[in-house]
C-alpha cells in the first residue's frame, strides 16, 4: 500500500523563500503532499484558524528556524504559535536551522522526524 504523508511546512517567509522552495521540492520528490502558507486560500475563518486546521490535517510538521522571528498575533509569532499547537496536537514534528546558502544544503540530505522521543527518517512514497 502506497502511504502519502501530508507535510507542513512552517517559517517566516520572505527571507527564507529559497529554502522553503527547497523543502517543499524535497517533499515532492518524496511523494508526499506539502502544505504551507503558499498554497492557503481566502477562506471566512480567520488566519489562525484556518493555519490551525491546515495543521490538524497534516501527519508531519516540518519547522524552518532562521534569525527573523516573524509576523505576530497577541505578542507571539505565527510560527511559534504554528508550532507549538503541532506538539499540542500530537503531530510529529522535525526542524531545519537555515544557514548561509542553506538553500544549495536543505533537501539532499534525508528527512527526519523526531516523534515521541526518537528520530527516525521519513519514508519514501512508492
């Protein structure tokens, strides 16, 4: 049986525009289905909510960490709101800290996760 994971990709985004580009092509390439703030639609909920059920609906939550904290709502970014209701939720998470030229670096390795203390890889879709 053939398993896609549905994946969200979660960073600020203007200064880290390369490397979401470069996760979420890695994503793909995996076959599994990315979700990020590049596909969100004009919906009647509010950002939040609608970030939040985007997050429900996902199996893993892939963060991107640079020096920019971001765009926030009652003192706290969207980001780290993003992922701390992913760890509240249960969805197993997974980081990248982007570096210098991060983009040429981010997707050739393997994914990982960490879940429920343990790391482990993310399988390739067949």
């Amino acid at each position: 049986m053939d398993v896609e994971y549905q994946i969200f990709v979660s960073s600020t985004y203007a200064d880290l525009v390369d490397e979401r580009r470069s996760v979420i092509e890695s994503v793909l390439n995996l076959g599994h289905i990315p979700v990020g703030m590049e596909a969100f639609q004009a919906s009647d909920d509010t950002q939040w909510d609608y970030i939040k059920r985007r997050i429900d609906d996902s199996d893993y939550y892939v963060l991107i960490v640079a020096e920019r904290y971001g765009s926030e709502l009652k003192g706290k970014s969207y980001t780290q709101m993003e992922y701390e209701y992913a760890v509240a939720q249960g969805v197993s998470t997974g980081g990248v800290f982007a570096r210098r030229r991060c983009s040429q670096d981010v997707g050739r390795g393997k994914g990982r996760v960490r879940e429920k203390g343990q790391t482990r890889e993310i399988p390739k879709a067949v």
